[in-house]
C-alpha cells in the first residue's frame, strides 16, 4: 500500500507558496492609488469675518513620493483667491509651504472655495510623468454688511393694474446707513424708514426699512419680478428682491386647487367646477384637456357668464396617488386657457 504523505507535503507547499506570493502581491498594492502630495491641513477653516476682509492662509505640501513633483498649474474656482509664494518643485520626502491671499469682497454666508493643484513626478532624465491632482478647501462664514428681509415676497392673488406696496428690513451690521434704488422698472423704493431699535443692542442704533411700490400687471396669470438692489457699500453693491404673485382675470373657477382625496378604485367620484365671469361678460367652454384621466361632462354650445362644470374621476384607475392640470379652453382672447391643478389617491 502507498503512503499519501508526499502528496500531503506536496500540496501544502504549494499552499504556501501561493499564500506568499498573495502577501507579497497584497503588500506591493498598498502604495497603490496612494497619493503622493498630502497637505496639511487639507481643509483651510476661517472664523466669520465681515464682508470685505481679507486675510493670508497656508498649506504645507509634503510630497511622500520618491520623485520630486513638479506644480504644473494651480485654479481658483472664483476670484476671490490668489497665491501669493506658489513653489515651483515639491522635493521627495520634503514639506513646502504654498501660501494664499482670500478676500471676501462680494461674498456672503457659509462659503466653500477651492483650488485645485496639478503635479507632474520629475523622472531622472528630466521628462515629467504621471500627473497628480490636489484640491484644497477654504471654507468659513462672511457676514453680510447688509441684508433685505424677507429676500423673496409672495403677494398671492392680485387683480389686473392692482397697486401694490411692501416694506422690506434692512438687516445691518453696525450703525452705518445703507442707501439703495431699485433697479426695476415695475417697482420703485418711495421711503426708506428709520426707528429706534427695541431690543437696546449696542451698535445697533437706528432699524432701517425699505418701502416698495409698484403696479401689478395687466395680463393675467403669474408673475415674478427680480428686482436689483443696488447699495452705496462698496463691498455689497447690490442685492436681489423676488417679488411674485398671480393676477386674476375676469373669469374666475371655484375651487382653484381640485381635490378628489382618497377613493375606492371600483367606484368613480365626481366634483363640481364653478367658472364666474366677474364681469358678467358671457363665455364658452370650447375643451377639457385631461381625459382620459378625468372626464369632463360640458356642453361646448352652451354660451352664459356663469358655468358649473362636473367633473369625474372614473373607476378602474390604477392604484396609488394620482395628480395633474385641468385645462380649460375658452372663448376669451385675454384667457385662453384656465388650468386647475388637481390630485387624488386610490386605495388598493
């Protein structure tokens, strides 16, 4: 009978063999993807500051490589950076400094910049090799000279030609006044108002407002102004004030917003629609566009100032929630079209 021994030995050492080659192939591969060029910090942090300072920061370059690296290009993502001492060669096994100058003139709020570094390995006939890219963070808080509060104002329904009118805080740091204009052609600043302030702050002094007034527009449907603001400050210059609404025209709908709530797909469920013409002008529903979603039940050669439409959300509609536009098209050359949003939601 044989002995199975040499086959046992045999086996285990290739087992070791290919368990030393895996080690040593897992131990090469550490390196691998590594990157050469680490900075420290990698991320330069600023405490809040106020708009218009500027200040010099650094980040120390080491390079862990084996080959001296060569800074090919370095970009700023906005203007607001600039390097003041940019070294030319990284040497191996070296830390060099790369210092920066930031300025926050225009900027505001929690900010993150970067710059972005690219180095090319120097190999010993002095050709350049493989290309590495850094990118390094400042990050930190401007606070703004001044502000508008609200930035954004939703007027909500308004009629055609309607005058319209806000008042706006002007949010300050310190006591100095902000003196602005409008850069709008619907709006214009009538007032700006000054009262004590009520909470007794120093360095508050006066609580300043703007005064707006305009004119809403004469087509109906949405709008939406931007309005510039423009300041005397020379490191805000200017804002921007959203003005929005939506002006109502002579034929009105009842509900606006169509709501089925949640229904049982094997039954269908109907909802009744109310167009008014405010002026008592007469009109006529010439189409439905949402079938066959919804169905629509009209009479397109009925003509009156007043219509009630019904509609239906039919059985046999899939599960889940469901929403869209109604669109309603009319006689009316002002109002062509009448769009009410609707939604429900059918029950398994």
């Amino acid at each position: 009978m044989k002995s199975s021994k040499p086959l046992v030995d045999g086996l285990g050492f290739r087992a070791f063999v290919f368990g030393a080659a895996f080690c040593l192939l897992s131990f090469a591969g550490l390196n691998v993807g590594r990157a050469q060029i680490v900075a420290n910090p990698p991320q330069f942090s600023f405490p809040a500051c106020d708009q218009g300072a500027s200040f010099d920061g650094v980040f120390q370059l080491e390079n862990r490589g084996k080959l001296d690296r060569k800074l090919i290009d370095i970009k700023f993502d906005c203007q607001c950076a600039r390097s003041l001492q940019t070294p030319r060669i990284l040497a191996a096994g070296k830390t060099t400094s790369l210092k920066f100058r930031f300025d926050t003139k225009g900027l505001e709020g929690q900010l993150k910049k970067y710059m972005t570094l690219r180095l090319a390995a120097m190999k010993s006939d002095s050709t350049l090799g493989k290309v590495e890219t850094l990118r390094l963070a400042i990050a930190g808080e401007v606070l703004a000279a001044w502000r508008l509060d609200p930035l954004t104002v939703q007027l909500g329904e308004v009629d055609p030609r309607q005058e319209l009118s806000g008042v706006c805080r002007v949010r300050r740091r310190g006591d100095k006044i902000v003196r602005l204009r409008l850069g709008e052609k619907h709006v214009a600043a009538v007032a700006t108002r000054f009262e004590r302030s009520v909470n007794g702050k120093a360095g508050e002094g006066l609580a300043q407002s703007l005064v707006w007034k305009g004119r809403a527009p004469k087509q109906p449907g949405p709008f939406r102004w931007t309005v510039p603001v423009f300041s005397d400050d020379i490191w805000k210059p200017s804002s921007i004030l959203i003005i929005a609404g939506e002006v109502l025209g002579d034929l009105r709908v009842s509900p606006r917003r169509l709501s089925f709530g949640v229904l049982d797909s094997k039954t269908a469920s109907k909802r009744e629609l109310l167009i008014n013409s405010q002026s008592g002008r007469v009109f006529r529903v010439l189409e439905c566009a949402e079938s066959p979603t919804l169905f629509v039940d009209f009479d397109s050669d009925l003509v009156a100032n007043r219509l009630v439409l019904a509609v239906v959300a039919p059985k046999g509609l899939r599960s889940g929630t469901h929403s869209g536009v109604l669109r309603i098209r009319t006689d009316r050359a002002d109002q062509p079209w009448l769009l009410v949003p609707w939604s429900l939601h059918l029950k398994r």
